[in-house]
C-alpha cells in the first residue's frame, strides 16, 4: 500500500476524496488544515500546516470544493498532486485526466475527453466524447455534458444540469442547477433555468 498520501483541507468533500483513495488500496497518512476544531476526519489524523513537514515523496490532493480556493492552494504550494479515480468510474482508455483531479462513483467519461488539472467530477456525472474540461472546473453531481463541449477554467457545473452537444462554456461560470445549456455561455456568467439564460455575472 502506498503510505505517503496526503489530503489538504478536511471538508466533506475530503471525506469522499479519502474514501476513493481508501477503496483502492492508498493508505493516507494524514489530513492537512488548520480548523482548530478538526482533529480527525474519518479516524484520520489532521495536522495543521505550521507543524507539516511535505517531502519529495509526499503525494496529494487538494480536498476543497471551492474552485477559487482549490486553485489559491495550489499556487500556493508545490506539491506533487496525484489523481484519485474510484473504482466504480467508467473512464475510456482513451480519455485523459489531469494530476489533481478526482473522479467519483458511477462518472463516466467517454472517448477522445480531457479533463484538465485539479477537477472535480462528482458522483453520476457524464462527459461524453470529446469534450474538453479546462483545470479547476467542478461538474456536480448528474451532470450531463453531451459531446463536443468545452469548459472554461474554474467553472461549476450545477447538480442535475445538461448541456447539448458542441456547446462552449467559458472559464468561472456558473451553471445552476437542473439547467439546460443550449447555447454558448460567457465568461463569467451565471445561468439558471430550461432553457439557460444569464442573470448575473460573477464578480471574480
């Protein structure tokens, strides 16, 4: 078992992302946060980041659903990043996933798909073929996207939301949830609704 694993931040989200690693036999040696209030997370210890001491061996994910902030701690620090897939995902042997990157139960990724660096794709999520994810975009769960789409940086995907086919989404969107995306979206944009429309812009 590989013994040198490590989870930095102890969300729920960390909880999932330390089962994945648990299920395929990575053994995780501890938890990095500093919540003072947060000893263990799942019988894991959790070490805060004054006391951590990262070697050339030392792998890890960053366990924070939060895409601004996922990508603060990432050029922040410079870790080596591993990719935590479950067992119960279908990903084409022709698809490619970034280091960082997680990969929850029953996603499935199809052919010629690229999913960039330090994503998320949560539990019944679905990229068909040749769509193209960019680094930080989180894809909530029962996401559809339909083939040929592309996802700019640091955009969320709303829980339940669909998006046809050939569609380009820029970077730090937002998607609502149940959303249905038939046309083009901005960067920056907040859509809500069948079909999509914008009502907002994010101000980052």
């Amino acid at each position: 078992m590989e013994s040198n694993y490590y989870i930095f931040g102890a969300s729920g989200h960390a909880k999932v992302v330390l089962d994945i690693l648990l299920s395929n036999d990575n053994s995780v040696s501890s938890i990095v946060d500093d919540n003072p209030k947060v000893d263990f997370l799942l019988s894991i210890p959790v070490v805060k980041t004054s006391v951590f001491k990262v070697n050339n061996s030392s792998k890890f994910i960053i366990a924070i659903g939060d895409n601004w902030v996922r990508k603060e701690i990432v050029e922040r620090h410079h870790f080596n990043y591993l990719t935590a897939i479950h067992q119960k995902a279908i990903i084409s042997s022709f698809a490619l996933i970034g280091e960082g990157s997680v990969v929850m139960p029953q996603v499935v990724v199809n052919a010629a798909a690229t999913i960039g660096k330090h994503c998320i794709l949560n539990s019944g999520s679905i990229v068909e073929h040749d769509c193209v994810l960019s680094d930080y975009v989180h894809i909530s769960p029962n996401a559809s996207l339909a083939g040929n789409v592309s996802v700019g940086e640091g955009t969320q995907i709303g829980i339940g939301a669909s998006v046809i086919q050939g569609i380009t989404i820029g970077k730090w969107a937002t998607i609502g949830a149940g959303a249905v995306i038939i046309e083009d979206v901005p960067d920056f944009a907040v859509v809500v609704g069948n079909p999509g429309r914008v009502i907002k812009m994010n101000l980052k």
